[in-house]
C-alpha cells in the first residue's frame, strides 16, 4: 500500500533514541569495562546538555495552545510526556547497568566500587583525615530556614545535599541545610588500599555523608539527600544587528548559567514533604522534578579511577603518519604534488598543524585566511597565527563567537589574536559560520598561489584525536578562487542578498548554492533510476531534519533508488515505511571514535560523484548557517572515501539500525564479526 503522506521521526525523542545506543555500548560486554565507565558519562553528559538546550523548548512550545502547523509537527501535544518516560526508563536501565554489571565485573578485578552501601569500616581513619585535611575548607552550609524563600541560588549541573536536621536543645520542626558537594573542585572519587590487592573507590559524596556529625556538631541528620538543578543555556540574541556582538555575547554568558530551571534531578528516596518543601523554598515547577539515583553528576564516572590499568582498558591506537607528508618536505610541497586527504583520527593530526606552523615562519607566505568554530583551550593553531602575524603576514580569521558552550574560549581567543595584529571577523547578523576552511596565499614566481584546507571537523587539535572527519589540502586553483571570494563575502559584514549571489561552481556553500545542488543532485539519481540506469546515494550525517531534504530522499525511495544513511545522531528520516522509505536503511555507528564526517555520494549512472564538508542536514545548517562541501576529483581520493565507507556499511559489531520506531536494532547476519573503525585504521596503518 502506498503511502499518502509522508511521516517524519521527532527530533528530541530520536536525539534520546542516539543516547540509548550509547547505553548500548556501556552495556556490552565485549567492551573494555573502563570504556564501559567512559559511555556511561558520556550518556549522562548528553543528558545534561539535553535537559539545558533543548528541554527548553519541549516544555515552552508543548505548552502552546495556539500553534503554527509546523510546530505542532515538532512539538505534538503528549510530547513532554514521552520524553520524560523515555528519559526515565533510560535512567533505569542506566542504573541496571551500573549495579548489576559494571560493579561486579570491578570486583572480579579486585576493585571494591562502594555504591549505596556503607562505608567499609576499616577504611573511617583514612576517610576522616581525608575529610579533615582537604574536604572540609570546600563546605558551605547554609540553613534554609534562616533566610528567605527564593533567595538561595543553586548553581548549574552543581551538586548538593538537602540535609534535614534536628537540634537538641530545640526539638521540634525539622530543619533543612544546604550543603554544597564540591565536585568541581575536588575529585569525584577516592581510591585507598584495602590490602591483599584489592583497592576501594568511595564517592565524594560518601565521605561527607560519613562526616555530617563534624560539620554540624550538636545536631541530629536525619537525612541527607542529594540535588542537581539543570539550567537553561539558551542565550537570547535576537538583537545582534546592531552594536558590538562581542560585548553583547559576555553579558549572556554572564547569565547562562543563572537561567531558568529546567531540571531538578533528586535523589529517589527523598521524603515527599522534603521534595515539597525543595519546591517551595526554591521557586520551582513540579514538572522540573526528575527522580534519580543517590548519586548525580556521573558524567564523573568517567574519571573514575581505573584508567591506568591496561587490563580494563581497549588497546591504544597511535595516529598513523599520512603517506602523502614526509617530514622532510614541507607541507605546501606535498600539496603542490597532489592533494591530500587526511582521515581523522586514524591519521596523525600533525600535517593540519605543520600547514599553519610552517606558514609562519615561511618568508613567501603573504596572506592567512581562516574561519574558525571551536578551538582547543591551549590552541597550537591560533598560536601559529599569531606567530604568523606577528611575523609581518597579513592574517584574518574569521571567529564564530555564537559557537553554543563554546562562546567564552572563543572570545578569549579573539582577544588574543586582535592584540596579535590579526584581522578579526566575528559573526554575522543571524547567521553562524559553520565551515572548516583555511587559506594560504604564497608568492610564487610574482604571483600568489593558493593553497587551501577544507575539512569536516574543527581546527581543534584536541577533538582531532578521537573525532572521525576528513582534512582536504589543494592547491587547485579553482578552489582557492571560490575560497577568495567567500572570504570576500565574510569580510563585508553583510547578508547573503544584499552581498549578492557569488558563482560558487566548485565548492557548495549554504545561502548561496549549497541546498539547490544537493536538490539537484538527488533529482539526477531520481531520474536514473525511472530510466534503468545506475542510481544510488550514500549519505553520512551527524544530524537529518531539514524536511524538504528527507522529502527528496523520499521521493528518490519511490523512484526505487537505494538510499544508504549514515546518521550518528538525530534523524527524523522514517526509514522503512512502505510507499515512502522502504528502499532507505538507517545505520548508527557508536565505538571508540566520536564518528563526526560528512560526507555524500550520488551514483550519476556509474560515475560516482563525491562530496565531503561541514554541513549536516538539519535546518539551522542548511537555512542559518554558512556551511561548506567541496567535491572530490582525485580518483585516488574517491576510492579512498569509498573503502571507509564500504567498511562502515558492512560494520556489524558498532553499528544498529534505526527502525520506525527508534529503536537501535543490532545487526544480525551470518558474516563474519567486522568491526569497521578497527578495519578502517588497520587498513591504513598498512597502505
């Protein structure tokens, strides 16, 4: 039966669909227990950021009575209540795995994790000296009943206890403490020696637990329960045409993390009439409250305190050296014989940073262009640059000072730089830069000659290590023309229309030609198909939404054009669906590496089109961002592309796929185990 309308996957619920095949990973067993550990902080990670950007608008746009049609699409009535049952059985199951499989495994290890048990009693003297010599300066009490209701801030993603004590010299109605648990400031965890081989860990939290009757001599606890409040990072910019951006930007920051609640995570055993009094003293809605475990922020678990030990740790994979650079030659020389492509973090990152160290000290280079979205805190790459400016060279860079968490280092960043003598482009009204794209412009002969950096990932030396993405270097000289001009663009400050339209012929930038030839593309496999001819396309995402994009997709599905999708992360593509999906699947690959490229590929009747760059499919990128893919010549290059990709196809250990109903349903087959991140980096350690 065909389908007559077509049917679209929510977005939040799919984004929490992607975090339970993280839970997955914590789950299996044939993952090295402390990674184990590092996906069940990353689970919860996710789930914070959930919670601060886009709980928000679930609850805002949920409540709405009076709704534009495409919001009731995205926001259906009930959908604050799936998400919460989603996220609370998702904490369940969070928990199963923690106590009935990572705990015991530690002690097969001889590893005694103490979790919602009492301290071992043997373990008091080294607990209370701990308390006493580095935790107890850390403690700020502060008795709820002694100031006034609203007047006490709780910070973000900040842990605390709610205490309720009696005095003796007073009996009578019960008091309420807060009591700060400085996890920010102190570890999370203590390992001590428990002999004959064994160790204990024991939570921050624990240890002060153990030692209340210090900190409140004379008084009885009769509880202790902890809290976390979740707050709302949206940053209201709506005003940015005008004025200083950068200032505008740190006033925000300054009032992120005093925004709205949008989460109070308590502890499950909290008394109703403590839960009531919490919402009362603190000005709180009943529909924030979200019931946990004993302990919050285990995001922490990642530190826990076992990473050194090789036998619960995956075996290390170094970096590959690329066999295009040799360190003996300079970069822009092993550019200028061919062009280049690097795959992250399989390939060391050092070529990205030589191609900027390189080019400050270069006496030839005349100019550096640059966009830059995240960063590294201890950034070699701005360093370079600065170098490089300080060198005499003219460098711009453009800094995307709306990158979300990352707004702080960014302005830190342009400071820097400013002060460095580097030309500094920061944001343009209503839109975000998104695009990887570098420039080095070096005279040649009396002439300048480009050569250029296009990539799927930031300049972030640090994400480089364990995100998957792509590093393009050329020196095509059509490239470095269309890099001229959107750097031209960039540098005026002004509107996509009003800069007017740029004949981008060799890159795809958004607002400009991007979305049109993707449409464009697509149309041609559609066509090829009704006309017998080879027809296929192959798309790797972290996000899918834009819905006239899915729709092309599906109308390729009717035209029987098999569709391959990778998408990491949220997909509202509903795969599957007969008369509409049915030539579609949707895979999810989760394994050591953060898998973050983008990448597209067309049939074209037998000569496949490649492309690769920064865009994902989600309307902010396609719609609000300045976005850039570049096509891929080079067939050396392209069967490269399609080796990883054909390996990540076939990946049936890390990778699920997405069903109708968002569920990530492993992959069963008679193959062999084939593990495609693993088969990727041994299959360029031995090109």
């Amino acid at each position: 039966m065909m389908q007559s309308y077509n049917t679209y996957l929510n977005r939040d619920l799919s984004w929490l669909s992607f975090n339970g095949r993280v839970l997955q990973e914590a789950a299996d067993p044939f993952v090295a227990l402390y990674n184990r550990f590092q996906f069940l902080s990353i689970f919860s990670s996710n789930l914070d950021e959930f919670f601060r950007v886009r709980m928000p608008a679930v609850f805002a746009f949920s409540g709405l009575t009076t709704k534009k049609i495409s919001l009731e699409e995205e926001y259906p009535a009930g959908l604050v209540q799936q998400v919460q049952q989603t996220i609370q059985l998702q904490q369940e199951e969070f928990g199963r795995i923690l106590r009935d499989q990572l705990i015991p495994a530690l002690k097969n290890h001889q590893i005694y994790f103490c979790y919602d048990e009492p301290l071992p009693i043997h373990h008091q003297p080294a607990i209370r000296d701990f308390f006493l010599s580095t935790v107890m300066s850390f403690l700020q009490p502060v008795f709820l009943h002694r100031v006034p209701r609203g007047s006490v801030f709780l910070e973000n993603n900040a842990l605390y206890f709610i205490l309720e004590s009696q005095s003796a010299e007073e009996p009578g109605e019960p008091e309420y403490i807060l009591l700060n648990i400085p996890s920010a400031l102190l570890p999370r965890f203590l390992e001590l020696p428990a002999g004959e081989g064994w160790s204990s860990i024991l939570f921050l939290d624990d240890i002060i637990r153990e030692s209340l009757a210090i900190v409140f001599p004379g008084k009885s606890i009769k509880g202790a329960w902890s809290v976390k409040l979740t707050r709302n990072a949206d940053m209201n910019l709506e005003d940015e045409f005008a004025g200083n951006l950068a200032e505008k930007i740190e006033k925000q920051l300054e009032k992120r993390d005093a925004g709205p609640a949008t989460r109070l995570l308590v502890d499950g055993a909290m008394p109703e009439k403590v839960r009531q009094f919490v919402l009362q003293f603190f000005e709180l809605d009943q529909r924030e409250i979200v019931t946990g475990g004993k302990y919050h922020q285990l995001k922490d678990l990642a530190a826990i305190p076992v990473s050194k030990r090789m036998d619960l740790s995956q075996d290390a994979w170094f970096p590959l050296p690329h066999p295009g650079f040799d360190v003996q030659v300079p970069v822009i020389e092993s550019i200028r014989k061919a062009d280049q492509l690097l795959h992250l973090p399989y390939h060391s990152y050092h070529p990205v940073l030589r191609f900027f160290n390189e080019a400050a000290l270069d006496p030839q280079i005349r100019e550096i262009y640059i966009t830059l979205y995240r960063v590294a805190p201890d950034s070699h790459i701005v360093n370079a640059l600065m170098s490089a400016a300080r060198n005499g060279k003219s460098v711009t860079v453009f800094v995307e000072l709306k990158a979300r968490f990352d707004e702080a280092n960014n302005l830190k960043w342009s400071k820097k730089m400013k002060a460095a003598g580097i030309k500094i482009i920061s944001s343009i009204p209503t839109l975000k830069v998104h695009a990887k794209v570098a420039m080095l412009r070096r005279e040649e002969k009396g002439a300048l000659v480009d050569y250029c950096y296009l990539g799927t990932g930031n300049f972030n030396e640090m994400t480089g290590k364990f995100y998957t993405d792509h590093g393009f270097f050329t020196a095509s000289k059509a490239i470095g023309q269309e890099l001229q001009l959107l750097f031209s663009y960039l540098l005026s400050g002004k509107q996509p229309d009003d800069f007017g339209k740029i004949p981008f012929h060799h890159l795809l930038v958004s607002q400009f030609n991007l979305v049109r030839k993707f449409d464009k593309l697509i149309r041609r496999e559609i066509s090829n198909a009704r006309e017998g001819k080879p027809a296929g396309i192959t798309i790797k995402l972290n996000n899918l939404q834009e819905r006239s994009m899915i729709d092309r997709l599906y109308e390729a599905s009717r035209s029987g054009v098999k569709v391959q999708l990778l998408v990491r992360g949220i997909c509202c593509l509903d795969p599957g669906v007969a008369g509409q999906s049915e030539n579609i699947t949707v895979t999810r690959i989760v394994d050591r590496y953060l898998e973050h490229a983008r990448v597209f590929v067309f049939e074209n009747d037998g000569d496949p089109v490649y492309f690769m760059g920064s865009a994902d499919w989600m309307n902010r990128n396609l719609h609000s961002r300045i976005e850039v893919c570049f096509k891929v010549e080079d067939p050396r290059l392209k069967s490269e592309i399609a080796a990883i990709l054909d390996m990540q196809m076939k990946d049936n250990c890390k990778a699920a796929f997405l069903t109708s109903q968002l569920e990530n349903t492993r992959i069963l087959n008679n193959a062999p185990h084939f593990q495609a991140q693993e088969a990727i980096y041994q299959w360029l350690k031995n090109k």
